[in-house]
C-alpha cells in the first residue's frame, strides 16, 4: 500500500482506521483498484513514473464529517487533496499535485439545498453536477438556467472554484458566486459574505457582506474546503438570436476587434463566442497551421486566395439573449456597429424561443448555450486518449492577436512541432473584456509523445510570459510553472499567497502544490 | 496494471464482438429522461439514464454513441442498451478503468450496487 | 474647542472689519479661478443641484453664488474652507494647499470696493 | 502635540524626523491647527472625549513614499489610518477609529495614470476622485462613462474599497475594478491579477490572474495600503430612457418586485432602481391619523393602516408603489426593452407608466445641468441639497431580500423599532430600498449629527438599536461609520464569529505589529484585541 510521503506506515494505518470510524468504512478507500479511479484519467505522465496518484480516498458525507476527517488529518499530517466531482479534466482530472495524497472526494455531498426561481439563484453542495441541478430545475419547472462549461458533468462548487467559464451570459463562473460555507484546515466552519450572520436573509443575494471579503482567497488555492456555495442563475430568457459577421481583409480585425469590445462591454452582446478564419482553416487544410509559421503561407497570398474564393479572413458569431423584439433590434444594431468596415458581410443565424420543446430541445447545437449541460465536446477530441488544455490570456484587440499567431507560430517552429499536433482554436470570450486562447494538447499511451508535448507546454509557458500574457488556469503538471511567471517584484503575491497559507493551514495538509502553493516543508528553492 | 485492464478490454470485447443485434426496443429519449423521476422503472435502467445516457444515449452529441458507430460501422447497435453482448465483467471493467476519452468512474461516483443494476439492465436480453 | 472654533467661525462671517491686502496680480486670481472651479464650483457654483448656493439662497444671502459676491474678505474665506460650516466639510492642505487658498481668496475677492 | 496610544514622545518624534526625510516636511503635519483638518467634520462626537482625533498626518506623493511611511511606522509600532480623498462622510470621514493614529493620507496620489476607450477601462491613483477622472475625460473627449456615487468628490479607489455604489450598469463599484497595486504592512509592494506577471498586457482585462484571488481581502480591511486599482468604464452608450411604473394598492409591490428581478437580472433594467411610493410621501398620507410624514417608509404602530392608506390613495388618485426603470443602449433597443417592461408589467390590474425621456448621446456638455447627472456618470453635489440644516449626518444602511415581502417587514421592523425607542421616525432621513447592488436592496436612513451632545447621545443609541433589530431579521449592513464598526461587527456572529476570527488570523499574519487601521470594520490588531476582551 502506498504511503502519503512523510508519513510512517503504522501513522497511516491509525489515520485510516480514525478515518473509517468518522464516515464509514466503506467510505475510505485504500486498494490499488479503488485508487486507479482517482487518478488523472487524461495523465500526460501515463505509464511514467512521475504519474499522480493517491494513497487512499475518503469520501465524507456531510459537513461534520468533513471536519472530522481533517481533524484527523492534522493530527497525522497527512496531506488531503480535496475533488467535488472529480471532473476537472485537461487540467488534471480528480488526481493529486503530490502523489499519495488522500483524495478528499466530496462527490457524495449532493444535495441541492434550495433555487429560487423569483431572486435567482442556488445553493448546492460541492457533489452537485451540472446535470443534478439541471435535472433539479427541470423537474420542478423552475424558470432559470444554469450556466454549465462544456462538459457538464463537473460540479458548480469545483468550476467556479476553478475559476472555469461557460457559454451563456452568466460564463464567468466565479463572478457568480454569491456567499460560501468553507471547512478551514484547522477543522473551524466559516460562513462567508451575508451567511457570516445567523439567520441572513440575504447570503445568495448579496456577496460581500461586512469587512474584508475573502471568497475569492478560496478560489485556485488550498486553504480552505468549500462545503456549500451559492450561485447566481439566469431569469429563462424569452429569446435567443444570434447572427455571424465576417471581414476579408487581415487588417479588417483591428476594427472588428474594436467593435466587439464595444459590444460586449456594453452587454449587448452577451455569452462567448470564439473567432474564427476560413482563410486559416483553409491553410489548415493545406497543411500549414493556425499560427503563423515561418515559410507558410503568406497573409497576402491568403488574402488573394480569399477575394478570389470569396473566403473571409476573420469571422465570428454573436449571440443575443433576451425579449425577441430585443434580441432583433441589437442584431440590427451590432451589423450597423460593424457596416464601417469595407466588404464586411452578415450571416443570419439561429432563433429560438424559450422555453424550447422537448425534441428541439434535444436537437439544438450546443445545448450548453442554453442552459442544458451534455458532454458533447469529447466527440470532438477524435482519436486522443485524453487532452491537457494551454490557455493562456490576451488582450481583446486585432492587435493582439496578430501578435500571439506570430510568436505561437515561432514557438511550433523552433520546437518542430508538426502545426496539426494541436487542438488550437482562435482566442475565445469566455470571460469579460478579455480573449482566452485554448491548445488542446492530445494525450496519447505513449511515453515519447507525452513528454515531448510537456516540454513544447512549458515553452509556451515562458513564450507568453516573454510577451505579457499568462494562463487563467493550469494543468497540475504546470502549477509551478506558471505560478513561476507570475513574478512581479520577486514573485511578491506568490510569497503572500504563502505566507497565508502558513497561517491557515501550519501542517500544509491541504491540497499541497495547489496553484503552486506548497507547505512550508515541500517549498522549493525559488529562481 | 492500468495497461493490463486495457488489453484485456479488447480481448473481451473482440470475444464478444461477433454476436449480432438484439431485437429493437422502444428507449425513452434522453431529453424526457434527463427529468425522469424513475417511478416505476428498474433500478438498472434509471441509473443507465442517469449516469451513461448523457454519453451512450440516443440524439445528438453523444460521443460514447458516435465512437462506437465508427467503431462497429453497424456490425453491433451503437447503443449499449441495445447490444445483447455485453457481459456485467466487461461492462464494470469499462466504468471503473475507462477507455480513450471516457474517464474512470469512482464508487462515490456510481456505486458498486447501482453498477450491478447497470450490468443487469444492459445484459437483460442476452441469450443464456 | 471646537464650540470656540465655530464661534469664532460665526464672528468671522458677521465681521465686516477685515484687514486689507496688497491688490493680488492678475496671475493669482487667474489661478484663483482655476482652484475655485476645480474645488468649490460643484457646491458653490451656478446651475443646478449646488447645495452650497442653495443653503446660502435659502438663508437670504444675495447673491448666493461666491463669485458674485462683493462682501467676502480673505480670512472669511480662509476660516470657512479650513473649518468648514453646517456640512460643508473642512478641506486640507493636501487637497487645497495655502498658495492655492490665497488665490481662491484673491478670486473671489477681486471685485471688493477698495 | 498629541501621541499615539503607546508610543512615547520621543519614538513619535523621531518617527516625525524619518517621516520627514521620507516626504518632506512639508508634508508631515503635526500642529493642532493641521491635524484638525483630518477631523471628522460629521462627527456624532461633537464636543465629546469619545471623538477620535488624530495624532498628525503624513501625505506621501508616490509609491515608494509610502513603502517609506510604512516601514517607519512599522519600525515604532505607530498605527496609520489610511485615507484616500477623505471624502466617506457619513461613515467617518478622514478621521480614524482610533484617537491617536497617524491619518496616511494619499490625496497627493492623483494621478489618472492610462484611460483606454477602446477596451474601457482606466488605471489610478487612491488621490483621484471621480471629478477629476471625469475632467480627465472629458478634456480628451473619450468615449467612456465613469461610474460615480452621490457626492463625487470621493475617490474611485476609497469608494471601491468601501464597496460603495452607483447608478449606471456598473454601479456595483468593487466589481467594476480589475486589478491592484498593494502596499503590505511590511513596506513591500504586490500586484494582484494580472499584474503579477511582469509587463502583463491584461492587468486591466482579467480580473483574477492566477491561484487564489486576492484581491477582496483589501476592501473594507486593513490588510494592506492600495495604492493603484484599475476600474472598468462603460462605452458611450447612444441612448438612454427611463420610465415610470407607478402600481396601486399595496400588496401590487409584491409583483412590482418580483418583474424587477426578472428584468435586473436578465440585464434589461441596467441603472440601480429605487422603490418610491407617491401615496406615502404625500402630505395627505402625512395628514392621516398619526401619519409618519417624512420618514415615509416605515408603518409605525399606531400609525395609519394600510386600508387607510390605501383609501387616501385612491381619494387623492396616488400610486402606493412605484419605480423608475433606466435602459441604456441603442436607441431602438431601449425604446423596445422598456415596452418589454410594459408588457411584464401589464398583468398586475391598474398599473400605470410614465414613459420618461429618452436621451439621445453623446450630450452636449452645456446640457450637464439638464441631465439625471448621476444616471450620465456625471460626478456632482447634489445630494447635500437634502442636508437642510443638520450639521452632517451618518449613514444606517442594511441590506434586505429584493422582495415586496422583504420591503413590508422591514416597513414594519423599524417602524416597531422607532417605536419601542421612542424616536420619532420623522427624526431620520428615510430613503427607499435602491439597487445599488445586484440582486439585493439596501435601505439608507440618514442620521442627521448636530453640534448637540445630547442630541447625538442619542442618535447612536438609536444607530444601535436599528443594527439590532435588523440582525434579528436577518438584515445586515453593507457598509458602516468607523463609531459603529464594532457594533456591526457583532452581529455576523456566526459559529462564534467564526468569520472574524479568520479576518483577526489573516490580519496577524500579514500585519504583526497592527500599524494599518486598527478597529476598521471590527479587525483589531491583537494587543488590542487582548485590552478590549
């Protein structure tokens, strides 16, 4: 049996038995099978030896028993890494940053403990999927929507913990959390925002409460156990439009950018969208890359070929959501917003009305848009065994962009990287006034290619940094290194972020490496 | 031991994989499913919609669905619930150690009495 | 303390005795007027919504508007933008320093009878 | 020459000589006459040995002035407290909780260091106030509004910080920031978001960077001086029109409330929207048996009954409820989001509209005096107009459910409570529940301080028992006056003031010695705490 490290085997043992004792023994897992279910299903380290795995797992079914395993865990030092539903996949799924942890799997704690359908909002457990709380809603035909990423299958508690996004106009996950009930590493049970009062009237309506607001210290990090959130949910819409504008020219998306900002800023547009480049996908389809790869084909050439093809250089699809007359009327306005741009053309896109029938239900293109959670976006990852994601932010402008196809493009080049051996997309709006670029890095059973992915992953790493952009979220293979790049004044927040960490949580049994927040003992000497 | 699991998938599965369709049946869409409240139905079949539908059901986007179509290009149905060969081994070896993109499935997860119940229900029409 | 200040405060504005000053040059009051726009033209100024004009108006005074007025001395001035009055505030030496507090003075004191 | 608690003469005036080195002499103020001025000019202390009056002042211009200031209070222990602009009247103003600390104050910081109008947003310092923001503006005719709070003197960072409110679509002004500069109790220096990266390129258009998101920890706390905060700015919308919803009877709020919510929070009704009722500010309403006049609000017992009420409403043909919507956007779209609200509305029996003016922008800054400025982002005064003859005021100001029901038991609530304290509740400014936060409502009641100790005696004891009587409801408050921090403090009380207790652990860690404004929001540094307990 695998040992959490700096732990004697007959300490370990006695740390199970008290584990069992406070939740059951069924509910504390230790065989080698049972841990092969907690590792990272999509591991870059597969059949190496730097592979994650856990020690044990518990799985607590309620507040109480959280506190108790913790206690438990102080009192042996044994590190905990905490899982909702474990589904945080690309980015290291339900294992741990250290191996032989003990998985801390909340999953059982799934009860939907109240949605309100007139204020908006719900307040789950860390278990809840997104599929429960929709299932929830539908059976009891609540008029709200949830905002689920695509998949659906993770937990509203451990997305907007992960600071994760969706597709609809409440996609930034986190913004909308609305007050916390949070286990401490010491085994005390904080209430944040308006549930610091008993009896509040107001902990899902209102975030900040009183005095410093702390939620956000519990968002990416491991110095605290979150047990119950509140999330704001969507008033159904009564309408949903959306429509594709498209510009021929390279340059034409400085202007376009522009007018995009404008549009989403002033929330007229609403929900994500990604960019998009028939002319790319079109190199693409010639074997050359989305980024722009030395020798590839040039942006002039591209251009020619598009006024001869009539293929748009950039393109992308807006969505609207609201009254029907509202929706049409900002459409109209959003093509008036970008008619400034020479050659610009407008594609007509969907309309729905809500609520939609079952069967149109069941057959609209991205269901997560509208509120329904579905797993749809493994259909699109082909024959990968698995993916780790590389997302880094960039400014929302043309500018930018042009910038971040250049230097991806030199970084492939440099690296040799064939241009198809990534999943990349254009950057995305998955959060407010900001584009987020995604790199599928596939995974394959395969020893060579993983470790080669890695060390192309840690170049665009450094690459970005060189150049001002950083990732909004990270794999636990790169948690170092990306908190690495976030080094302003010798890594100041860094060290702040543990020097809190000392003081919450003195044994660091928390999550360790988490975001790259190690206990005082695992610190690594630091560049 | 991950890798073993593996090899022995396919071996299993290429054992079974000569046997023919089932007999069709009438599946509830998952649409309907995803608020049915399970009254009345077996407990193998309201843990399948539960947990494997939203992957293996019918409609669209069903990755688990679309990957055995190419997989089987119709020698067997796409649908688990309506392949007759499956066996409760091979469908418990899959939940619990995944495959390609499906990832594993913890006992907190679905539990090793509802798993059963999802062995029963997707091998209640194999022939003795 | 306080109490004293506000009495003193009260003299002041009653008092009509102030001692006289050399003339300002033109330059003071034009920075005068740039303070006074910049600090006290929000409460003190015309247009709507000036709760200073407003409260003077309502207590008769005519004009209500300081930079009508013919009647205001330097350490009146002075003595309400440092101690303040009703709820008007005081204002501090980072926000408006005593060079500047000269010239608002030489502003709004420009068109006084000699 | 005044001393801070627990520092000898001669440690405080060496501290003076180093503060002195560090920023200048003439930025160091220590004669009564100076220090005065960080007074709180509505103190509900007047005349009395409770007022909490500073020590002196020091006034750093940059950044690594302040790092200096720091350190040098950290070296003799001497407590700061931190003012941007000065300017929270109503809850302290620029005087300290405790008597004695040394005002930092950072009005010289007023640099508006970038603006951007083409991904909205702007980069500053804690001295500038929304004035200057807005002159900065409109001196270079960008296209961007601000948000501003009634009055506008105050600084964008002290209001964020406060987590006060305004008007526009991004009213909610801690929300609207994105990105921080910090500096510790210890002298160093943080960048919070994306700012932690080196040459970040999004510090102003991603708020949370990456691993834990710090940035909460530092508004209404003591944990660390801000000392650059970006914010986000609206694009220029093209129009702007508001409308009246005016319903009838008294339980008609219940929906009123509930269609609020849905058009709030699809974010068709964007502007903060306050409840009003023409029927209970009406003298005719005040001239009803024992009727509550001004203090329109609250139902006091004995007052007159809603069916009476209700009667005089109909006699007089006045709206019991009503609220004004505000849309901003393109011209048709607004004029389309507001039938939208007409037909939402349209199902509860008698409702009436007032369609409002629709604006068409950008304005002619001639016609600022013409405009519902603080709807326009437009920084003014205005609201001192409704001081009358007081001599300041403080501000009570709980949060309470965005329902109708919410609204009739707080009615009730503090109706009872005047009642049982003997106050007339004609006494206090009674404003209705505004959103000036999403998805909820706060009640401001304004305290009206006198040069009157007994008068102001009594007006905190009044304070306090309002806090109490809310907190049995489930109500507390946003945001509070430094003389009832502690109070308020109290009542978010639970598992043992748990959550305080992780406020007191956070701020012994990062500020050992308790130098940063000691007692703000109830976080007491922990020599003090062990002297109170």
């Amino acid at each position: 049996m695998r040992l959490p490290p700096g732990v004697s085997a007959s300490d370990f043992s006695a740390a199970l038995t008290q584990f069992e004792n406070a939740i059951g023994k069924e509910w504390v897992f230790t065989s080698d099978e049972d841990m092969e279910t907690y590792r990272d299903s999509f591991s870059p380290f597969w059949h190496e030896e730097e592979d994650r795995v856990p020690s044990a797992a518990v799985a607590p079914n309620g507040v109480e028993q959280v506190q108790a395993v913790v206690r438990i865990a102080n009192q042996y030092k044994i590190p905990l890494w905490t899982i909702s539903t474990g589904k945080n996949l690309a980015y290291g799924g339900s294992a741990p940053a250290l191996s032989g942890c003990v998985t801390l799997d909340l999953k059982r704690m799934n009860r939907i403990l109240e949605v309100n359908d007139k204020n908006h909002y719900a307040l789950v457990e860390p278990g809840v999927s997104y599929f429960d709380l929709y299932r929830y809603i539908q059976d009891n035909k609540l008029k709200v929507w949830i905002d689920p990423p695509d998949p659906g299958w993770g937990s509203p508690v451990g997305n907007s913990l992960e600071r994760g996004g969706g597709r609809g106009v409440l996609h930034d996950h986190f913004a909308t959390v609305c007050g916390m009930e949070i286990v401490l590493p010491n085994g005390e049970l904080v209430r944040t925002g308006m549930g610091a009062m008993p009896g509040a009237k107001t902990w899902q309506q209102y975030r900040y409460g009183f005095g410093p607001y702390v939620d956000g210290l519990f968002s990416q990090s491991n110095f605290g156990i979150v047990t119950k959130m509140g999330v704001w949910l969507l008033p159904e819409p009564e309408a949903y439009r959306d429509g594709t504008v498209a510009v021929t020219r390279h340059d034409d998306l400085i202007p376009f950018a522009e007018a995009l900002a404008y549009l989403y800023n002033s929330q007229i547009v609403q929900g994500t969208s990604a960019l998009d480049s028939s002319l790319l996908n079109y190199r693409v389809s010639k074997g050359g890359g989305v980024v722009d790869l030395p020798g590839d084909i040039s942006v002039a050439e591209l251009e020619r070929i598009g006024r001869e093809q009539n293929i748009p250089y950039w393109s992308i699809e807006l969505h609207f959501y609201g009254p029907a007359r509202v929706v049409d009327l900002q459409w109209e306005y959003a093509k008036e917003k970008f008619s400034a741009i020479p050659g610009i053309t407008f594609k007509e896109g969907r309309f729905y009305r809500f609520p939609l029938e079952p069967k149109e239900a069941e057959a609209v293109p991205l269901p997560q848009a509208f509120g329904i959670p579905n797993l749809q976006v493994f259909g699109l990852l082909g024959k990968a065994e698995g993916h780790m994601d590389f997302s880094p932010i960039i400014p929302l402008s043309g500018e930018a962009v042009f910038e971040a196809l250049k230097v991806f493009g030199d970084v492939y080049h440099e690296m040799g990287i064939p241009p198809r051996n990534q999943f990349i997309s254009l950057p995305w709006t998955f959060f407010p006034r900001a584009f987020v670029f995604l790199f599928g890095f596939p995974i394959m059973h395969d020893v060579e290619f993983n470790r080669r992915n890695r060390e192309v992953f840690r170049r665009m790493i450094q690459v970005c940094a060189e150049h001002g952009w950083g990732e909004y979220r990270t794999h636990i293979a790169y948690m170092d290194d990306v908190a690495s790049v976030y080094s302003y004044n010798s890594h100041a927040l860094w060290r702040f972020h543990e020097t809190i960490k000392d003081t919450l949580d003195p044994n660091g049994i928390l999550s360790p490496g988490k975001q790259g927040i190690w206990p005082k003992s695992m610190r690594k000497p630091r560049a | 031991m991950k890798k073993a699991a593996m090899l022995l998938a396919m071996a299993v599965a290429a054992l079974f994989g000569a046997r023919a369709a089932a007999a069709q049946e009438k599946v509830t869409p998952s649409w309907t499913v995803a608020t049915v409240s399970g009254q009345g139905q077996p407990k193998g079949y309201v843990e399948y919609q539960k947990y494997c539908v939203v992957c293996h059901g019918e409609g669209v986007g069903r990755p688990g669905t679309l990957a055995l179509q190419a997989k089987y290009k119709g020698a067997l149905p796409a649908l688990l619930d309506r392949r007759t060969d499956l066996t409760p081994a091979l469908i418990k070896m899959y939940v619990r150690n995944g495959i390609t993109v499906m990832p594993t499935f913890r006992k907190t997860e679905i539990s090793d009495a509802e798993l059963d119940a999802i062995a029963a229900y997707l091998t209640r029409n194999n022939k003795p | 303390m306080k109490s004293a200040k506000t009495a003193l405060l009260i003299a002041m504005s009653l008092s009509c005795a102030a001692p006289t000053f050399a003339s300002p040059d033109d330059a003071q009051i034009e920075r005068g007027h740039q303070v006074y726009d910049k600090w006290c033209f929000p409460c003190h100024g015309t247009g709507s919504g000036k709760p200073g004009t407003d409260s003077l108006r309502q207590r008769g005074q005519n004009p209500a508007v300081l930079e009508e007025r013919t009647d205001l001395t330097a350490p009146m001035i002075k003595t309400f933008v440092r101690h303040g009055v009703l709820f008007m505030p005081m204002f501090r030496k980072t926000e408006i320093g005593d060079a500047d507090l000269d010239a608002i003075a030489a502003y709004l004191t420009r068109n006084n009878k000699k | 020459m005044r001393v801070p608690p627990g520092v000898t003469p001669n440690d405080f005036s060496d501290a003076i000589k180093q503060w002195e080195e560090a920023v200048g002499k003439d930025w160091v103020f220590t004669s009564d006459e100076d220090v005065d001025l960080y007074r709180d000019s509505y103190s509900p202390f007047w005349h009395e040995d409770l007022e909490p009056i500073p020590s002196a002042a020091v006034a750093p211009d940059t950044v690594e002035q302040v790092q200096a200031v720091v350190k040098i209070a950290n070296e003799h222990k001497i407590p700061l407290w931190t003012i941007s602009t000065g300017k929270n009247l109503g809850y302290g103003g620029s005087a300290p909780l405790l008597g004695g600390s040394v005002v930092l104050d950072l009005k010289r910081m007023d640099r508006v260091l970038e603006v951007n109008d083409k991904n909205h947003y702007a980069l500053v310092e804690p001295g500038v106030s929304y004035f200057d923001l807005y002159r900065y503006i409109q001196d270079r005719g960008l296209k961007v509004w601000i948000d501003v709070p009634d009055p506008g003197w105050g600084s964008l960072i002290g209001n964020a910080l406060d987590r006060g409110g305004g008007y526009t679509p991004l009213r909610d002004h801690f929300d609207a920031h994105c990105g921080m500069e910090v500096v510790l109790a210890n002298g160093e220096i943080i960048r919070t978001g994306m700012g932690a990266l080196p040459g970040s390129k999004t510090w102003q258009q991603y708020r949370y960077g990456f691993g834990p998101y710090v940035d909460g920890i530092f508004s209404q706390s003591n944990f660390g001086v801000v000392t650059k905060m970006g914010f986000w700015l609206l694009p220029e919308p093209e129009a702007f029109k508001s409308g009246n919803v005016l319903v009838q009877r008294h339980d008609d709020l219940v929906p009123l409330i509930e269609t609020l919510n849905y058009l709030m929070n699809s974010n068709i009704v964007q502007g903060t929207t306050t409840i009003g009722s023409p029927l209970l500010m009406s003298r005719a309403a005040a001239q009803t048996a024992g009727g509550s006049g001004g203090s329109a609000l609250v139902m006091s017992p004995g007052g007159p009954t809603i069916e009476q009420l209700e009667q005089v409403g109909r006699d007089q043909n006045l709206a019991y409820w009503n609220c004004e919507l505000n849309f901003y956007g393109p011209p048709k779209v607004v004029e389309a989001e507001w039938e939208f609200a007409k037909e939402k509305y349209s199902v509860i029996p008698d409702v009436k509209f007032v369609d409002g003016p629709t604006y068409a922008l950008p304005y002619d800054p001639k016609d600022v005096d013409k405009l519902p400025k603080r709807q326009f982002g437009i920084p003014s005064l205005t609201i001192f107009g409704l001081m009358g003859r007081s001599e300041g005021h403080m501000w009570f100001s709980p949060i309470i459910p965005m329902t109708g029901e919410a609204v009739f038991e707080a009615q009730k609530v503090f109706g009872q409570a005047y009642h049982d304290m003997g106050v007339p509740a004609i006494s206090q400014l009674f404003v209705f529940p505004s959103s000036f936060f999403p998805r909820s409502f706060v009640i401001l009641c304004g305290f009206p301080i006198y040069h009157d100790v007994e008068k102001n005696r009594r007006s905190r004891e009044v304070f306090k028992g309002l806090v109490k009587a809310a907190a049995e409801h489930g109500w507390g408050e946003y945001r509070t006056h430094t003389a009832f921090m502690d109070t308020v403090s109290d009542v978010y009380s639970y598992n043992d003031h748990a959550l305080r207790h992780f406020h007191e652990t956070i701020k012994d860690a990062v500020d050992p010695n308790g130098i940063l404004s000691p007692g703000r929001c109830g976080v007491w540094p922990k020599h003090v705490r062990k002297a109170r307990a």
